[in-house]
C-alpha cells in the first residue's frame, strides 16, 4: 500500500481521487493549498504526490520547484487543466515525473500512479482472484477457469473496482465515480450495462444485484 498526498483546491476532484486510489489499496492525504503542500512534504512520509498546478498560496510550478531544492525525491505526477506545451516543459523542468491534463480519465491516472510506483519499488498486488476469475493487473489480462478472456479496458476497470472489494456491496455511484471518472452522469445506466457485459464473460452468478443499493463480487 502507497501513501499518496493530493495536492487540489477543487472539493470535487479531490472526493473522487481519494475514493479512487483508497479503492485501489493506496492511503490518501489530501492538502488544497501550495504553501501547505511544500510544508507537508516535510512532516510526513508520502510515495507520490499528485500536484495540481492553479493553487492558492503558491502555484504548484513553485511547489515543485521547492521541494526539488531541498532535496525531496518522490515521484510527483502533476495533474493540470494546462496543456499547452510551454506548461508540460515548466513542469518537467522543475521536477515532474509524469503529466497528466484535465480532464482525465481515473483508469489512465491509476496506470501512471502504479508505473511511478514501481520504479519507487512500492510493493503492488498484481493479481486478484474470484473464485475461478483471475485478473492479472501488470499483464492486463483475465482468465476464466484457465480459459483467457477478452475484455475492454472500459469492462476491466470496472471489474478491477469489483474484485478490489469481493463481498462488499458498490453503488452506481461509487462504480461511475472510480470507472467513469469525475464528469460522470449520475443518472446514467452505463454501469448497468457494462455489469452485463461482465456477468457474459466471467460468468452470470459472479456478480450480484443488490436491489436499492449497487452491485457485489460473489468472493467464492
């Protein structure tokens, strides 16, 4: 388990970051302004920080710059709406690893969080398992009683989010929020049917309805 700090002033965003990393395994600390995020850094251990650029206080270029100074290593994955080119240099030349612009996908934020992390050498779990299911999250493949399966990127996220919580009940909400990302319509059926589409190829009891309240993976 990493421990991440999110450094964004937006209440939104940061609702639906902390929920989808928490959901992947990982801790959260999340700070909304940059003079707060450069004195942090220094009182707490984190394995990654994920820094928003147009921050009160100090913008996240300075930020970076700071901490770079005094020698703080973490990966650092900045996360923007900027995306002219002039702004993706700034970053990376004042210590970036990564760049990622608003707005974004969780499952492309997720995968970059991850490859920082292993060159971090942060221990990952790289396989899930349900029953005769088997995802393997590095190789991004799935397995049906030994029988491989295609599915989207789209149906692996959301069945990566179910087999993270085997025996725990998920709302559309709570799926949308972690697969679809923080634009997400609420009142939208698309997790519905993307569960049918899971429920074809991994097999029709694997995931339950639970009526009123969202979706679980049979563990078993």
């Amino acid at each position: 388990m990493a421990r991440i700090l999110i450094v964004e002033d937006e209440d939104r965003i940061v609702s639906f970051l902390t929920k989808g990393l928490e959901a992947n395994g990982h801790s959260t600390m999340a700070v909304g302004d940059g003079i707060t995020a450069a004195a942090v850094v220094d009182d707490a251990s984190f394995d990654l920080m994920i820094l928003d650029i147009g921050l009160p206080g100090k913008d996240g270029f300075a930020v970076l710059q700071e901490i770079r100074e005094r020698g703080v290593r973490l990966p650092v994955i900045v996360l923007t709406a900027r995306d002219a080119t002039s702004d993706t240099v700034t970053g990376f030349d004042a210590g970036a690893d990564d760049y990622v612009t608003k707005p974004f996908r969780f499952e492309e934020l997720l995968a970059r969080v991850r490859a920082r992390l292993r060159d971090q050498g942060t221990t990952e779990q790289t396989l899930l398992e349900a029953g005769s299911v088997v995802l393997d999250l590095r190789r991004r493949t799935v397995s049906v009683d030994g029988r491989s399966v295609e599915l989207s990127s789209r149906e692996f996220a959301l069945a990566e989010a179910l087999f993270r919580h085997p025996g725990q009940v998920l709302s559309r909400e709570q799926l949308l929020s972690m697969v679809w990302g923080y634009d997400f319509e609420p009142e939208s059926n698309v997790v519905d049917v993307y569960i049918g589409y899971l429920r074809r190829k991994l097999g029709a009891d694997r995931i339950e309805t639970v009526r009123g309240m969202g979706y679980r993976l049979r563990a078993g």
